[in-house]
C-alpha cells in the first residue's frame, strides 16, 4: 500500500515523451497499478520473505509490544492495532492469535492495504485502504516504507544531480536538475558529491507518508520496520533492486517484479522518535536466540527440540546482517518509549 504517486519526468523533451516516466511514477504504477506486482493474489509471500514469514515469533513479538503499548495507555476500553501494508493479513493474524485473552477481547484490528481482502480472514479484522483516525494503541509498518515509489537522481559528467526517467523496460535516462524540495532533501539527507555516476533515492515521500502514518495516531506508538541506511552510510549509487520469486532482480517498472530502495529512516524520524535495529528491539522484547539448556535434552527431548527450533528461528530474525540488522524507527505519540 502506499500513498499517491507524483507524475515528476513524465514530459521528457523528445519525440518519445509518453514512454519516459520519473522511477516515482513507473514504480507507482508498476506496484499498485490495476494489473500492478501488489494486486497479484499470490500476495508478497509469494516472491519474498519478510520477518513476519520467517517466524511466527516475530508476530508475538509485536503482540508483546502491543501488550506494553496497552499498558502505557492504562488499559483502554478499546486497543487498536493497525498493521500497514499488511499483505495478506499474516502478521495482524499473528498478533491476533498472541495475544492473551483479555487484551485480545479489547483490540480492534485493521489490516490497511490496497489489494483486496483475502476471503479467508478472521473478520475480527477491518480491511482498509488508509489508517483509521484517531489510533489508540499501536500502528506497525513492517517494509512499507520501503515500497513508497521515490525518484532517483543521478550525477552527470558535468556534476549536476539529474531526475533520472525510465521506461517500462527499465532503460533509463538524465533528466532535468534536481531542484525544489527534493533538492533541499537530498542537500539535507542525502548530498551528493559532484562525482559522475553517484546515484541517491530521494526520500520525500516516504517521509511524508510516514508522518501522515504518525497523524493517525491520537495516542499510542507507530513503528517502522525497513532496510535503512542513515546520513553516515548512505550508499553511494544507491539501493534501488527487483524481487521476483524470492530471487534479486533488475527493477523494471513493467509489473513483473517489486521495486524496492531501502529507507533513510532517519530523515523520516519526528520529534521524540527513536531509531534501532531489529536485533535491539526483538532482544527488549524477550527475543535472544538463545539455545535450551542441554539438560533439557535428557529430560523432556520433545521440550528441547522445540525449544532449539525456536532458538534457531529467533536467531535468524536478529542475525547481523540479516533481519537483525533492519532499522525500527520507533515514534511515540503521547505516551513515554515502551521499550526503554
């Protein structure tokens, strides 16, 4: 799911203007266009896996941050959770499942997505294209940001930072200079030397679908969980790459694959919000990878197997340079950090 996309590039000046888009607007329309790669009913599953695919244990770890959100709140009437660019409903199922009984009975729970409602889902939970207003509780964006479509920009020989245009076959091409606010956003976040070839994603929209994300928050916590870089490692061509059946690929905005870029999660950062990996946040939340006593092998093996799958699982979700290493951008809207 994501949020409208800008028609920048869109009038190249060349006989074949129609066929050269702005990669923000190729990227919309190849993701969440009416035939887009989001609309497939396989779903994401389907060509990648995140940690919400990986193991059950993530859901329940964010299940026992909704617990702690709860009790920040003092245990409203009503607990909200909202779980953005939900897929197919697997993690807000998840959490569902988690929770204990009391805090399940309080919760409404939404799934916000633009594909249609998968026909098997527990009704408990609301399908909508946007977050609903005036969130109490928790609002959980697991590798959204990521697919909010952004412009790249690219220097040229001379040392100017271009719009870089695309076509549907992925070729590409300068453009005019990079100017305006996405100028001042990547002299802010993202400066580029005047070196040729240096490449950036400029990050605007994403901040901004994030702070309209936040908005719908009246009390609560929102999280962001994405492959991030911040302003000391920014990567110096860029992150922009495909999916497509699990598999890394050229991103061409076709409808074929995803297109993805990583996120500067910093520059989306408000006012009070806070930035870790995944490894720091599961470990807070009671998640180590640690492995069972051995003594439990000789006295319940089914005990220990169990355990040493769990074990195995959770390490794979706070592997260094793995899972553990993608950014939570924690932002809490009138309640103290639940996990400091």
């Amino acid at each position: 799911m994501t949020h409208e996309v800008s028609d920048s590039g869109s009038s190249a000046d060349s006989d074949d203007s129609g066929d050269w888009r702005g990669w923000r607007e190729a990227t919309g329309a190849a993701l969440y266009g009416p035939s887009g790669f989001y609309r497939r009913p396989e779903g994401p599953a389907g060509h990648f896996r995140t940690s919400v695919h990986a193991s059950p244990l993530f859901a329940r770890a964010v299940a026992r941050l909704l617990c702690h959100v709860d009790e920040a709140l003092d245990r409203p009437e009503r607990l909200d959770f909202v779980d953005m660019a939900a897929g197919r409903g697997e993690l807000v199922t998840g959490v569902l499942t988690a929770l204990p009984a009391e805090v399940a009975a309080r919760t409404r729970a939404y799934a916000v997505e633009l594909a249609d409602r998968p026909e098997a889902l527990d009704p408990r939970i609301e399908w909508l294209p946007e977050p609903p207003p005036g969130i109490t509780g928790l609002l959980f964006a697991n590798e959204w940001l990521d697919n909010v479509p952004v412009e790249v920009a690219e220097v040229d020989p001379a040392g100017v930072a271009r719009l870089v245009l695309v076509r549907r076959d992925g070729t590409e091409r300068p453009a005019e200079p990079v100017a305006g606010a996405e100028a001042d956003w990547l002299t802010r976040w993202w400066p580029l030397p005047a070196e040729p070839g240096l490449r950036a994603e400029i990050g605007l929209p994403r901040d901004t679908a994030w702070a309209s994300a936040v908005a719908s928050v009246a009390r609560g916590l929102a999280v962001a969980v994405d492959y991030a870089h911040t302003a000391d490692a920014r990567p110096p061509f860029g992150t922009l790459t495909g999916f497509r059946e699990g598999r890394e690929t050229a991103p061409v905005p076709d409808g074929s694959c995803d297109i993805t870029a990583h996120v500067a999660l910093d520059a989306c950062a408000l006012p009070g919000a806070r930035l870790l990996t995944q490894r720091a946040a599961l470990h807070a939340l009671g998640l180590t990878g640690a492995r069972p006593p051995l003594a439990l092998a000789s006295t319940d093996p089914a005990a220990y197997v169990r355990a040493l799958a769990g074990a195995g699982e959770a390490a794979e979700l706070t592997a260094p340079g793995g899972l553990g290493d993608f950014g939570w951008l924690l932002q809490p809207v009138g309640i103290p950090d639940p996990l400091l």
